[in-house]
C-alpha cells in the first residue's frame, strides 16, 4: 500500500470516527428530551460500527485498486520489454544483411571457385546472424 493510499485511508478513518460525536451532539442539542444512556451508548456503538464497516470497505477498494495498478503495471513492463526484444532483433537482422552484402562484394574481386567459396561462406555468415538474431525476438 503507498504512502498516498495510507493518508488517504487515515483521513477516512478520522472523518468517519468525527460522524458519530456530530450525530451524537447533533442529537443532544436538537431534541427537547434527552435520550438515556443506554440509547446514548446504543447510538453510539452503532455509529463505531457503521464507521468501521465503512473504513473496511474502504481497505478493501484501496487494495483491489493497488493490485489492479500493479496488474496494469507488469503489463506495460512486459510490453516495454517485447518492444526492446523485437527492436535488437531487427537491429540484428539489418546488421547481418549489411555484413552479408559487404562480404558479397568483396568476394567480386575474386574469380572462379574462391568466389563461389567466398559466397558460400557470407551466405553460411548470414544464415548464423539470422538463426542468433532469433533468439532476440519476443516469445
């Protein structure tokens, strides 16, 4: 529970313990006949109880909402985190054909079976960048 959530519950708590001495005095002071003790103390602990009823439900929708922000939450982190794993992966890919097309054109200055061999090896190069590329992508 965070710190905002606790001040909030605590101003709760003292608003709704206040509502029973204003009903209680509102009643002394509005009435022509006072009421007894025992009706006094009936009033009384009705209101504690309506107030802790009150505080309860109030617990209860604090951490409902605190468990559905962090739901919420772990959500977005596992977003953020495909996000980063697709964007190394296209990083990857654009540096493996780059390296590709590099290694292709040196193998130009090159003739017969060598450059067929050097093709060979920059096309074998590609296809192991791409196969480790893969392991960056988001499962």
């Amino acid at each position: 529970m965070t710190t905002n959530d606790e001040e909030m519950i605590m101003k709760v708590t003292r608003m709704l313990l206040l509502v029973p001495v204003v009903a209680a005095m509102t009643m002394m002071y509005g009435c022509s006949k006072p009421e007894s003790s025992a009706e006094v103390s009936r009033d009384v602990n009705e209101a504690r109880q309506d107030a802790a009823a009150d505080i309860a439900d109030a617990q209860r929708d604090a951490a409902e909402n605190n468990a559905e922000a962090q739901g919420e939450m772990a959500d977005q982190q596992a977003s953020v985190a495909d996000t980063a794993s697709e964007g190394a992966y296209e990083v990857a890919i654009a540096r493996a054909e780059g390296d590709h097309e590099v290694a292709v054109e040196k193998c130009e200055a090159l003739a017969g079976a060598a450059q067929r061999d050097c093709k060979d090896r920059a096309d074998a190069a590609l296809q192991a960048a791409k196969a480790q590329a893969e392991s960056l992508r988001p499962r």
